[in-house]
C-alpha cells in the first residue's frame, strides 16, 4: 500500500513545529499560559532574517487586548511557516532555473556545431564545384583553340558552355538555399538567445528585490539588524587596515508605547516611519541607518568622530521635537533621546554598541530627549 503524501503548506509546517517536542520546549513559558508579551522575546531574534510584515502582525497580535497569548503564538508560528515556504519556493525557483539555462546551453551546443558541420559540408561541395567549374572552362578554351571545322567547334562548344551554365546554376542554388538554412539556423539560435537573456533580466531583477527584502526593514525601509551586522563587520575591518574613525548612534523615541496605547498603532507606525525619514535625510549617502527593534535606531557615520556624531543627532533630534503630527481632533508631538560612541581601537561591534545603548539609557533616565556621548 502506498504510502499517502502530505502536501507542503504552510499550515503543515505551522502544525509541525507545534508538535515538535524540541520546539515546544522552547516556548514552553508561553504555551502554558504565560504572559502574551513573551512573545515578542521570540520576535526580536527573528528581525532581519524573517520579512518585518509577517512579524509585524505578531506585533499587533500582543497588543491587541482582543487576541490570547495562544493566538498571537499561533500568529508567531504561521509567520515562520511561511517564511520557511517561501524560501523553499525561492529555492525550487533557482533550482528550475539553472536547470533550464543548462537544458538551453546543450541545445544551443548542439544547434551551433550542426550549423558549423553543414558549414564544412558545404564548403567542400563548393570547392569540389568549383573546380567543375574550371575543369569546363578549361575545355571550352581548348575547343576554341583547336583546328577542328567550324560547324564542329560550335557543337562542342554549345555542349561544353551548356554543361558549365548547368554546373554555375547548380552551383548558385546551393548557395542560395544554404544561405536559406544559416539564416534559419542562427535566426533560431539568436532566438534562443533571446529567450535565455530575458531569463536572466528577470532573475536579476528577483535577486534584486530579494536582496532588499533580506537586508531592508519593511515598515521603515532603514536597513536590519542582520545587514548592520555586516556593516559594522566591515567598517571595523577598514578602521582595522586605515584607521577612518566612525561613530554609532542609539537612538529611540521618547514614551513610544503611550502613543501606541493613546492613538493606535497605525500612528504609531507613522511616527516610526516619520523618524526613519529624518534620519535618511540627515546622514550622508556614505552612512547607514539601521531599525534596531522596536522604536530603537542606530546609526553608522563613516569617517566621523564623537564630535561629528553629536552633531547630527541634534539635527535629527531637533526636527523630531518640532514636528506636529495632527489627527482628525488632536495634535501631538514626541521626542527621542539619542547614546553615541566612537569606535576605538580594541572595541568590538558588541562592546561598541553597548556603549551607545548604554549612553542612551543614560539619556533616557535624565530627563529623555536629549544626546549623552561621555
């Protein structure tokens, strides 16, 4: 009997890995009823691996009195199932792919070397014609020079003349229908061609949105954690081999959660994305800002020490202060309070960016809206 398949979806996967012994062990606190905000410990990790828009609305579940603890786990785990579905899918995609452009490759192989054999093939029948050809000539310029009577010489040479009309007709309709048969050769193979450059446009314009979507915060569309991890990597490594200084700045919006709680969620997703904006339009295009989690930022300036560090924040931090976001019968303002570092020799990215987050707490607890960088 045979044995019956499951189909892959991304509920099956989500059933699995809540029937996973390992997996069930690990949120154990939260399966057993423990508070819904537990959740979003399994959240923070997942940033910049997992897209924001599905974690996003894990987020919405833990904030939703209307939704159970048990609801927003269920939210969490159909977010991974369809994250690991959707890099199978990817997968199988590229996998198809490659194999396609193979299958194209040999076609085409096999196109180009019959073409060149019929190319070789027809070269020698039209050497072997011309020498016909001059075989005949010579025979008609031996018939004109012999002593034979007229009325011979001009039979012998209607035939002769005939026979090299015959060869050179011959000769040209070979010509012709093989030209006939190149043109369709390499009109198929430039076809061929054609179709194998529109594949890969394509598949270049996929691994493009695929590497935004890998490296981007979806909401804010500032880098993730997992690309700041790789820039910070090779920005030490420079400072390592050159010594251009840099600076990381922590920033995070002053009572975000009294918004949310206040005006809903949507604003609050607009004061983020607002916020993401003021720091793009600040930084140089040589810098890089980052969404660490939540309402909290950080920010790579290249080649800039505490000083040039301290003097963008303000920038930013000013501008926040001054913006009014206005609803329908309300208006309210918020700040951020901001920790900067300079990066030192012997630091790591860890150490360096507990020192800004340590700065910006210290910010935080003395009065919030403000730069502490000493």
């Amino acid at each position: 009997m045979a044995v019956e398949k499951s189909k892959v979806s991304s509920s099956t996967i989500s059933n699995y890995l809540s029937e996973n012994m390992e997996f069930r062990n690990l949120v154990q606190t939260v399966m057993s009823g423990g508070d819904k905000s537990d959740v979003l410990k399994y959240v923070t990790p997942l940033r910049g691996f997992v897209p924001d828009q599905g974690l996003k609305s894990v987020e919405d579940m833990v904030f939703d009195p209307k939704k159970s603890h048990d609801e927003a786990m269920d939210a969490l785990l159909r977010t991974l199932s369809d994250h690991l579905l959707s890099l199978e899918k990817r997968q199988h995609k590229f996998s198809a792919f490659i194999d396609d452009v193979f299958s194209k490759f040999v076609n085409l192989q096999a196109d180009l070397t019959s073409s060149l054999g019929h190319n070789i093939e027809f070269v020698e029948k039209d050497l072997a014609m011309d020498k016909k050809l001059l075989n005949e000539a010579q025979d008609m310029h031996r018939i004109l020079k012999s002593e034979d009577s007229i009325e011979y010489l001009k039979s012998k040479m209607l035939d002769s003349f005939s026979s090299f009309v015959n060869t050179f007709d011959q000769k040209t309709t070979t010509k012709r229908d093989h030209l006939g048969t190149i043109a369709s050769e390499y009109s198929n193979v430039n076809n061929e061609l054609e179709q194998y450059k529109k594949q890969v446009n394509q598949l270049q314009t996929d691994l493009n949105r695929y590497k935004n979507e890998s490296i981007q915060d979806h909401m804010t569309g500032l880098y993730n954690r997992k690309y700041m991890d790789i820039k910070l990597a090779e920005e030490i490594d420079r400072f390592k081999r050159m010594g251009t200084p840099f600076s990381v700045v922590m920033a995070d919006i002053d009572k975000f959660k009294s918004v949310n709680d206040t005006y809903g969620h949507q604003v609050g997703d607009q004061v983020l994305k607002h916020m993401a904006q003021l720091i793009k339009e600040n930084i140089r295009k040589t810098d890089f800002a980052f969404r660490y989690g939540g309402e909290e930022f950080m920010i790579m300036l290249v080649n800039a020490d505490v000083r040039n560090a301290v003097h963008v924040s303000e920038m930013i931090r000013k501008k926040l202060e001054a913006t009014n976001f206005s609803l329908k019968d309300c208006s309210f303002n918020v700040t951020a309070s901001f920790g900067v570092a300079q990066f030192k020799q012997d630091d790591t990215a860890e150490a360096a960016i507990k020192l800004a987050d340590e700065r910006l707490y210290t910010a935080k607890q003395s009065g919030r809206n403000r730069i502490v960088s000493s």
